[in-house]
C-alpha cells in the first residue's frame, strides 16, 4: 500500500444535507492532497442526488462505507445527536473522523467517543471552522504574546435570526433530543469555543434561558455571566429570535489592549504602540446572521488541511477531541445553570 504521504488522503462523507456540500466543496479544493470518494445518507434519494451533483459514488449503508478500503476518513455530517453512534462505528473500523460541531450532546456520548477512540491510531477532529479563520488567527497570537496585558473581560454576543420556517425544516431542528439544546447549542456554539479559545478556560457560569418566540422545545434566547479562571469575567448570549439579526460580536479587553470582532473580522484594535501596523480594520462580509446557509468554505477547507496534516505527519490535528469537547462542557453547564437556577462550577 501506498503510504498517506505520497497518495490523496480519500474522503467519504456521512449525511448529506445543508452542511454536507461545504465539505465536499472543501475537499474539491483540496484536490492536489485529498479526493472525495463517495457519499452514504439515511435517505437513499438523497445520497443519489449530492453524489451526482459532485462526481461522486453512493455508498448503499453506512457500514458499507465504515468496511470499504477506499475510504481514509469520513466526515460525518448527521444531525447532532446521532454523530456519537456514528462516530464510535467509525472509529471501531478504524477510519480518521472529521465530525461536524457539537460533536456530541451530552456528557455520557462525549465519554462513549473518548473510550471508543481510546488507544486508536485515528484522528478525531471536531469541526470548529471559525478558529482557522485570520481574525481568530491573529488575535489568538496577540493574546499569546501578552499584548492585551491581562485579560478582565470576555464577550460573545450573537443576536441572530432564524425563522420558524428554519426550525420547521427538519424534524431534529430545535429538539432536545437530537439538537440538544437552541440558539446556543446550535449557532452559539461557535462563539462559545472561539470565547475559550482565545481568553482561556472557564471557572463558573451563571445563566438565563427562555424560550420567548420560536414553537421550539429548547431555547431561542439566553445569557450568561461568566468567570474565567484568569479571574477574568464576561458574557455569552445567545439568541435566534431577533430581527433582523446582528453579525456575532466578540470583545476582548485586557489591561494594556482591546481586540473586537464581528464574526471573524476583526473590527476594533486598540492596543497600545501595537506591532501589527498592517491590521486592517474590515466589517465582516460573510455571516449567518439571518441566512443558515452563509458561512465560508475557507474555514472548512483549512479545518481540512489541518486534518490532512495531522494524518500525514501523525501528530494531533489543531481541534482533537480534548478541544472539541471544551465548548460542549461549557453549553452544558450553562444549560445546567439554567435549570437549576444556581452558579455551576465547569469542574465540578
Ligand atoms: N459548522 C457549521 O457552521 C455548521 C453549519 C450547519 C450545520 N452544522 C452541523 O452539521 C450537522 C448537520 O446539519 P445540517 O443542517 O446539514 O442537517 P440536515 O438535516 O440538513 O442534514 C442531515 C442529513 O443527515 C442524514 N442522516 C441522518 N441520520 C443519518 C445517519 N445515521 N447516517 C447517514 N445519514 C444520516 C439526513 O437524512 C440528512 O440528509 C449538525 O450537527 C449541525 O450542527 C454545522
């Protein structure tokens, strides 16, 4: 067998539905590194008609695609709560996993992924597409090199919209079950990873859930004060039920420096004789504020090649499952919070 370093990395993707077209298209780019190889979904039909669209075969059944030697890794692009099942079926027949976010919905999937991945040789990467991007890029260093100084607040704000014609779309959309949760779990789920990511770990979280417009069985609306074990304090809130819906704001205010973005871009710099004098300070063009479907195959694609890389040289991908599990712990407690009606501790 050709070794991963010289051949094309061969993908498959699991479930086919609106998110599955910005892996294959992002796979398509990769072309001189990785090819896609073939497509399985529940629903036949539909696994026809995205394999026609991309050039692609139909693997029959999931298991017909886990048992085929032509398929490195897969990317499973099911509804929420069924990526667990599928990702421990994958893993047992040793295939490296690209798994869209949350990668799990509750505690006991999260541990049955990390023992099914337990002393494998497969990388598990948990899509989180926004940390690739140039704005989280250099803001992540900014905070590295210790520009802002120590960082006091920390800030996700996300007042997007969507319809009830969205939640209506599909039958998983807005459950417990299967969505695990609303607006935070779903859109919000983004911004709490980049909030950690960039301004460390969370100590505590006390927060407020409702559900104020959308006939959904989990919430369209909710906040959160936070502690950071820095000591530092901020906000997540997380909303679909606005109109018209703002780009997602992130702000980051230290004691020698402040950074703000909208979705990725960044759009405020104020750091003190900053070394950076090419910033350029840009709204953000792209955002799924309003519209499910405007995201960018950029991130995706560099998500990707991070993979790629982690396969070839065998060492961890940027988002393993350590990292990917950190913003699933956070919703958690924070739903938590919410039921209870009590601060919750993240070690607790
Ligand atoms: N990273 C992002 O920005 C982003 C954006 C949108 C969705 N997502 C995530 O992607 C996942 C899918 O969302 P979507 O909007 O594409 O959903 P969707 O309902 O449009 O598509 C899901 C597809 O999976 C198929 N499916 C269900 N169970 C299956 C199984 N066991 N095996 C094979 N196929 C199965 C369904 O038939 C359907 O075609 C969700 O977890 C969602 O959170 C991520």
């Amino acid at each position: 067998m050709v070794g991963f370093m010289k051949r094309k990395i061969r993908f498959g993707i699991i479930g086919c539905g609106v998110i599955a077209d910005f892996h294959a298209n992002a796979i398509m780019e990769l072309q001189d590194e990785a090819i896609l190889v073939g497509v399985t979904d529940v629903v036949y039909d539909a696994a026809e008609k995205f394999s026609k669209r991309h050039g692609i075969r139909v693997f029959a059944t999931l298991e017909e695609m886990l048992s085929s030697s032509e398929i490195d890794v897969v990317n499973i692009c099911t509804p929420s709560g069924y990526h667990a099942e599928v990702v421990i079926k994958a893993a047992k027949a040793g295939k490296h996993i690209i798994v869209e976010k949350p990668m799990a919905i509750t505690k006991e999937q999260l541990d049955s992924i990390e023992d099914a991945c337990r002393d494998s040789n497969i990388i598990l990467s948990s899509i989180s597409q926004n940390r690739f991007s140039r704005g989280v890029t250099i803001t992540r260093r900014a905070i590295e090199e210790g520009l802002l100084g120590r960082i006091l607040c920390a800030d996700i704000y996300m007042k997007y919209n969507r319809t009830q014609e969205y939640y209506d779309s599909g039958s998983w959309r807005g459950t417990k079950r299967v969505d695990g949760g609303g607006a935070l779990m779903n859109q919000g789920i983004h911004g709490v990873d980049l909030i950690q990511y960039l301004a460390g770990s969370l100590k505590s979280v006390y927060a407020l859930s409702k559900t104020l417009v959308r006939r959904i069985e989990v919430e369209d609306t909710l906040s959160a004060v936070v502690e950071y074990k820095s000591g530092a304090i901020g906000v997540i809130q997380a909303t679909t039920s606005v109109y018209p819906g703002y780009p997602r704001r992130l702000e980051i205010n230290g004691e020698k420096g402040s950074i703000a973005l909208e979705e990725t871009s960044i759009v405020r710099w104020d750091i003190d004789n900053s070394k950076y004098e090419d910033i350029v300070l840009q709204p953000s063009f792209i955002s799924s504020t309003a519209t499910p479907t405007a995201l960018s195959t950029a991130e995706h694609r560099n998500q990707i090649s991070d993979v790629i890389r982690a396969i070839k040289t065998k060492t961890k991908p940027l988002i393993d499952f350590e990292e990917g599990r950190k913003a699933v712990d956070i919703i958690l407690a924070i739903y938590k919070s919410a039921e209870e009606k009590r601060t919750v501790f993240l070690d607790d």
